[in-house]
C-alpha cells in the first residue's frame, strides 16, 4: 500500500491548472483577447463617466463675481494703449513690457523683468533622463534677442506667501496682435481687481510672457528660473550684456517700496491658467472656450481644474466649452455605423431590463471617439498642446484656456467682463484650497468637455491586447521544451538520411535572447544616430532622414554579424528550428517593453500595443506557409506581409498622417520632421518608437524570413 500511496502524484493547484489550460488553448485565447481589447477600446465612449467635482473646498460658483463693468472698461483702456504702441514705426521689444510694468505698480503690486536668452532645441540623448531645468542657451546671443518677461505680483492680505496662483498671457512684445492684447486686457483687468480685495489667501502672479521665441519657451524660462535661479546666476546674466542691457536698466530705475527690482518670487504654485485668444471663432456659434489640457509624455492636469472651468463657463458665463476632436472622424461612416449599432443594443438592453442604462446616441458615440482619439493621439506624441505644459514639468496643475470671441469691436468691454469673471472665478475657487490637488484624477481621457474615460476602464482595453503575449510565449517555449524527446521534431518534418535528430535543451533559450538583446542595442544606437546628423548643418530633412536609414543598417548588419546572428553558411537542423524560440522572446520583449512604456505614457503603449501585438503573435516564416500551399496558410502569409509592412514606423506614421490630415500632401521628409520634434521636446514616444517598436519589428521580420 505504501508502495502505491508513492506513485499517485498530488494534483496541481487551481492556479497552476488554469495557466496550463490557458497555454494549452493560446491561441483561441489569444484571439479572443484581441477582438475583445478592441472592442474595450471602441466601447469608451459609451463607459465614459459625468465629470464632477471631487474636492468640496472648491465650491466654484458659491460667490457672487466681483469683477465689475468699470474693471472690464480699465483693462479695454490697457487694451487701446497696447495697439496704440503697434503703430509706432520703432519698435524695440521695450515699450510694452515697461508700459505693462508701469499699470502693475499703479495697481499696487510688485513688478520684475525677467531677461532669459531661448535655449538651444538641439537634440541630446541625456536629456530624456535629467531634469526640465536642463538647457543649453545658444552661443550666439546678443543682447537684443533677449526676450523680456513681465512679472507682476499681488501679495496676499490673508495668506502667508507660501502658495500661489499665476496667470500667463503670451503675446509678442514686437507686434502684439489684436487677439494677444484682448488676453492681456484679461488679466489686468483681473489683476487689478485682485489686488483690491482682501479675500485673497494665496498670492497672484501675473506673466506676461514675451513670446517672440515662442510661448512656452518663454514660460519654460521664466520656470526655470524661478525654481533655480540664485543670485550668482543673477548677476551673471548682467554681466552677460552689461549696464545698458534691459534687465540692467530695469534694476537701476525701477523700485518698489525702496528696493531695487530683482527676481521676485512668490510661494509655492498650486494652479496656473494660461488665457489666450484665438484669432477667429470657427466652429462655435456663441462665444466659446476651447480647453488644453495635455503636457509632455502624457502628463495631464488634476481633472477638478478642468470641472471648475467647465463649470463656470456653462453655467457662470454661459460660454460653449470644447476640447479639441479630430474632425475627420466626424464623417466616417463606418463610426456612425458602430454608434448605431451600439445605440440599439442599448435600446434592446433597456427594454429587457429598464435598469440597465447602456448606450448612447450614434451622433455622441462619433463625436466622442473623435475627441478620445484627438486626446489618446496628443497624449502619445509628448508634447504639450500649449505653454501649459511647462508647468506640469514641475508638477504644477495648469491649462489653457482659448476663448473665441464672436463680438464686434464695440463689444470687447462685454468680453472682457464674461471672460474676466470666468478667471476670477476659477482663481478664487483654487484660492479655497487648504491643499494641492489631489481628489480627482490625474489619469484619465476626455471625450467630451464633461465626460471622461478613467484609468481604471482604458487599462482594461490595453491590458486584453497584452494579455496573450505571455501565454504565447508560455506556450512556444513549451513546445520547444518538449521537442528535446524527438517526439516533436519527428511530427515537424522528417529528418533526412544519414543525419541524427537534434533537440533542444533546456539552455537553447540563452543564444535566442542573445540575438534579441542585439538587436535592442541595435535599437538603442538608432536611437543616438540623429544627435550626430544634427552636426551636419545646412542637411534637408530627406537627406538626414536617408542618412539615418543607411547608419541604421550598417550598424545592424554589424552588430549581428559580431555576434554571430548573421551566417551565410548552411545552417544547422537547431539553428533552422530555432524561430520558434526566437518568437518566444520576442514576444516576451514587446510585453515587457510595452507594460514599462504603458508606465510612462499610457497612449503611446496602446497605440503601440495596435500594431505590435497582431506583429508579434501571427509571425511565422513565410517558407511554413508556401510549402503547405493552402488557403488558411496563404491567408496567414499575406497577413504577415501586411502586418510587416503597417508595423514599419515610417509606414505607420504616413498612413496615420493620411487617415488624420485632411491635405493631400504627405511626404517622406514628414517622419523626419516628426521625429525630430518629438526629440526636441523630449518625448519619451521617441524612446519607444526606437527602442521597442523598432526591434521588435526587426525581429518579427527575421521570423519570417527565418529558414525553416
């Protein structure tokens, strides 16, 4: 009896039971996960949640406005005296700032100029992993290319100086425009007011950002600064021009209550509103608020500051509140197809149990995907949608807000009104904070100005697409595992006379991610090719864009032949065999490769994890499926091919560009000028496209090259 109790082995545990159900049957699981991760994807719109306010001190329209017709008619005066100084011939750069300075003091607060020189756009791969406060300023600076930044501040009467709110209006020092001047006329019509009241706790920083170099350049100095700037940097940026430059005149002849004007700071940021106008009102029948959210690497303010513009807006101000969409998508008809469908099986499902509240019209269901889509789309490339972004670079919770204004130019001071009472309003709601945003959240897509998509329903849809990516890899190395019986290879093919079976062992695996982690370093050196190209001066963007190629694939075939993953000689009975392993962890490297990009930036793996997962899973050499010559093994190869030929970045991005943009001109030289944006602001999507993407595409075309 003791003998039989011996043999009788004890039963796996359930868990382990269900993984080896679930390699067993990968590829009915994989496909199943699949279809369903896009489905999850298509179905956002309709699980999309009412936005709402979590955090109670906010309390956004609990006060009546305090910002009267009298203030709106001060900043509408600022406003003419700002036009009027465009007509004058000379124009240095000098006169609005100053005039700007001069309206502060008379409003009873603190003023600065802050000098900064724009710094340099050249791409450097150490820049991914330092800090924002990063930059090199260009070696040939004068000191009139300066930009000037005017920087007012309201000390609060309640508070203790340790927190603040700030208002940004970029505008161009040089020829400000009729819609810059309206934003300017904004905040000091709100500036002056809050300097009057003695609700304040938080202090009020207005930055009139100098925007010649660009708006978040100038923003990004002024930061920069703000959050490093010691006295010695001070000084040393006026020695940089000498007495006579702007900063030094500044310092020598304005002073507030007897001290000379330096940097001047205020408390900690808890919220920054950046206003701008937009020149025309296309799209909106009333006036309208069109709200930026994105920051670089997906990066998204605290979503209580959008419901509080949102809502004051609406209900406060009456204004037509948007986020940006993607208006081709507006007239796809297989979408409106999808929303249809989608609105009678919410029908049936209400009439079977008038409980179940699923659906929404077709026509919300298409605008939604539209605006989900504009928003999974800014997300992934990394950069921020407006001078916003700066901010959220230090952790501050900032948007901007872009009024369209349809008025005549007797009606600005009724403008102004609308648009200052939103502002304060919003300010004044921030100011009731106790704490830093926290309640809301921080993860999330908009499909509408208020409805959004939390973290907690997107991931489902990302994580199904992943999902069978470890199981097939499970399930590969099983069977290549199992094969070392000669059991499987002797199923596989027959082998040829006069030559013995071989098998895999346990360790075959080591030379395979051998060959992967090449080919990633492959990928990593792609990486750092542009950095040198940019060397080159005077290069077209196809010219680098080919040289990047042909560096590419020299490096390439370097790296593999060095490590032996390139042989012109025949290959052994293992080595043909061995695409299967080398399926295996290619697959486990786009999982791992996509789970740490979906950290980062969420977008930019779902978009990837569209094109690389279908790559990876159907991958299998094409000589399999030409020596069996049957309809399901034909199918399989052509959709491999164009699977292959999708997957290729610069492939992906034209038909991307095609199917967003509505021009008709699409270029080659387009993926360069891309590319090289997305390394100038440092987008971690650039990492990913050569670092995983790239690869992984690499390898899955090895596959199917692979000789069976």
């Amino acid at each position: 009896m003791a003998e039989v109790a011996a043999v009788v082995k004890p039963k796996p545990r359930p868990i382990i039971r269900i993984g080896l159900f679930l390699i067993s049957y990968s590829f009915l699981v994989s496909i199943i996960c699949c279809v369903a991760g896009v489905l999850a994807l298509l179905l956002l719109p309709v699980l999309a949640k009412n936005t709402y306010i979590s955090e109670n001190a906010l309390m956004p329209g609990s006060a009546s406005p305090m910002l009267s017709s009298a203030d709106a008619s001060d900043g509408h005066m600022f406003l003419n005296k700002i036009m009027s100084q465009n007509s004058i011939s000379i124009n240095t750069g000098i006169e609005i700032p100053e005039m700007i300075g001069k309206h502060i003091i008379e409003s009873g607060g603190e003023v600065n100029y802050h000098q900064f020189q724009p710094i340099s756009d050249n791409f450097h791969p150490l820049q991914f992993f330092l800090g924002p406060d990063v930059g090199i300023v260009q070696e040939n600076y004068s000191c009139t290319s300066y930009g000037i930044n005017t920087v007012g501040i309201v000390r609060a009467p309640r508070g203790d100086g340790k927190e603040a709110i700030v208002i940004v209006t970029p505008y161009n020092s040089v020829k400000t425009t009729t819609s810059e001047a309206l934003s300017l006329g904004v905040a000091y019509s709100v500036f002056s007011l809050l300097s009057r009241v003695s609700w304040l706790a938080k202090d009020i920083i207005w930055l009139a950002a100098d925007s010649r170099h660009g708006e978040h350049a100038a923003v990004a100095a002024w930061l920069r600064d703000y959050y490093a700037l010691s006295r010695a940097d001070l000084e040393k940026s006026l020695d940089m021009c000498g007495p006579s430059s702007v900063l030094g005149l500044e310092l020598t002849s304005v002073k507030t209550n007897g001290e000379s004007n330096g940097f001047r700071r205020a408390g900690t940021m808890a919220a920054a509103l950046v206003i701008k106008v937009a020149d025309s009102s296309t799209g909106f029948e009333k006036d309208g608020l069109k709200i930026y959210a994105e920051a670089s690497n997906g990066q998204m303010p605290n979503l209580d500051l959008i419901n509080i513009v949102n809502y004051l807006a609406v209900h406060g101000q009456g204004l037509q509140v948007r986020v940006e969409k993607i208006w081709s998508l507006l007239d796809s008809w297989w979408l409106y197809s999808l929303g249809e469908l989608q609105e009678l099986l919410g029908k049936v499902a209400k009439s079977l149990n008038p409980g179940w509240k699923f659906g929404i019209p077709a026509s919300d269901y298409v605008e939604g995907c539209a605006t989900l889509a504009n928003s999974l789309y800014n997300q992934a490339l990394g950069v921020p949608t407006g001078p916003h972004g700066a901010f959220r670079d230090f952790q501050v919770d900032s948007i901007t807000l872009e009024f369209s204004p349809r008025f005549s130019s007797s009606q600005r001071v009724l403008f102004l009104l609308h648009v200052g009472r939103l502002v304060e309003g919003v300010i004044r709601s921030v100011n009731n904070l106790l704490e830093k945003f926290h309640q809301s959240f921080f993860l999330y897509l908009l499909t509408s100005p208020s409805r959004f998509v939390s973290v907690g329903i997107y991931m489902i849809a990302f994580a199904l697409l992943i999902a069978p990516l470890p199981l097939v890899a499970a399930a590969l190395f099983s069977d290549a595992s199992k094969s070392k019986s000669g059991k499987d290879e002797a199923s596989l093919e027959p082998s040829q006379p006069g030559e013995s079976i071989p098998t895999f062992t346990t360790w075959n695996w080591i030379r395979t991610a051998k060959t992967v982690l090449m080919v990633h370093l492959w990928g990593a050196i792609v990486t750092i090719i542009p950095y040198f190209l940019c060397r080159f001066p005077n290069s077209s963007p196809i010219a680098s864009l080919l040289m990047w190629i042909a560096s590419s694939l020299v490096w390439l075939f370097f790296i593999c032949a060095a490590s032996g993953s390139l042989s012109f000689s025949r290959a052994s009975q293992l080595q043909i065999r061995e695409w299967t392993l080398l399926k295996a962890v290619t697959v486990t490297a786009a999982f791992i490769g996509l789970c740490l990009m979906s950290v980062i930036n969420y977008a930019t793996a779902q978009i990837g994890a569209l094109l690389l997962v279908p790559m990876c899973l159907m991958a299998v050499p094409l000589r399999i499926d030409l020596t069996a010559k049957t309809t399901k093994a034909l199918l399989r190869g052509a959709c491999n091919i164009l699977l292959g030929f999708v997957g290729f970045p610069p492939t992906a991005f034209i038909m991307l560009k095609g199917a967003l943009d509505s021009s008709d001109r699409i270029r080659l030289d387009d993926f360069w000028n891309w590319t090289e944006s997305l390394r100038a602001w440092n987008s971690a999507t650039y990492i990913y496209i050569c670092m995983v993407h790239l690869p992984c595409w690499v390898l899955c075309i090895r596959i199917l090259l692979h000789r069976r």
